[in-house]
C-alpha cells in the first residue's frame, strides 16, 4: 500500500470522528487508535477511493501506439493527449496518416460542396469513463495538400437505437 497525503488525511478524520464517536461510549483511547487503523484502509479503499473514480473524469494517458490505435478504437482517448501535444502526425501524408492510424471512418460533410471532404478524416475515439458522462470523443484530422495539418478533438452526443428502429432496418 502506497501512502499517500490523502490517506493520510483521510485516516486522521476517521480517527477524528471514532475518537469522538467511542468517547461517547467507552473511555479507552487506546481503542480508538486500534479500530481507526483497522478501518481506515476498508473505508478508504472501498467506500472513499470507488466515489472519487466514478464522479472524476481521470483516466490514463497513453503513448500513441499504431497497433492499439487500430485494434481498440474504444480506448483512443487514452492516446489522443499525446498525439496532439507531440505533433506525432502534423505534416505526415494521407498515406503515411493511413498506414498509422487505418482508413478514416467517415468524411466530413461540406456543406458548400454538399458532399464528403475528402480532406477531413475522422475517427471515434470512445467515451471517457464517468458516471455523468453522455458525451463520445472523435477526433478530426484535417489535410491540406496532401499533408496533415491540424487534428482536433470534439464530442458528440451518444445516441442509442430503439427497439422500433432496429426492426424497420
């Protein structure tokens, strides 16, 4: 076990609130000390440490990696900070971004045309973990004569299909 400032804040609390708690009912502060430090790792580990996870929006961050890049697009977002603070890809060729990265999932529309870009690739990148978290990552990288110039990072809102649209498809 790692010690850490937390834990050792959070154990101090806990032996606050059980000394004051066991004065009420027995006069041995040597109990105290003992059951404290029974229980201050369970309610740190197991109470304390699974709510800062589920409501923080921390995850690991990732070197960029082309072979994980490819095989689990869910976990994108974990490199996507290096890729863009690197410049891993800025001035790469559509090809070379292609053999990196695999074939773009979609364009983007260009209203103007009103068809794809055939200059803006885009690529899902999975939802971060979080409990409030209704939003999925993509990222779209954008091409200017044959080389790549910027890459930015968006959000879109996640969409499920019902059960009425499934059996018309």
């Amino acid at each position: 076990m790692i010690i850490t400032p937390l834990l050792v804040v959070f154990m101090l609390i806990v032996f606050i609130l059980l000394f004051v708690f066991l004065n009420t009912v027995d006069k041995r502060k040597w109990l105290t000390f003992i059951i404290s430090l029974v229980l201050t790792p369970f309610v740190y580990f197991y109470v304390f440490y699974p709510f800062v996870n589920i409501f923080s929006n921390h995850h690991h961050q990732k070197y960029f990696n082309s072979e994980a890049w490819v095989e689990k697009p869910a976990l994108r977002y974990e490199m996507i900070d290096n890729i863009i603070e690197s410049d891993t890809l800025i001035g790469l060729s559509k090809s070379k971004v292609e053999g990196l990265l695999g074939k773009y999932e979609w364009l983007s529309w260009d209203n103007g045309k009103k068809m794809h870009d055939e200059n803006k690739w885009n690529y899902g990148m999975g939802i971060e973990p979080g409990a409030f978290n209704d939003q999925k990552e993509a990222v779209v990288l954008l091409f200017k004569e044959d080389k790549l110039v910027s890459l930015e990072t968006y959000q879109e809102e996640i969409t499920f299909e019902s059960k009425d649209e499934e059996n018309s498809n």
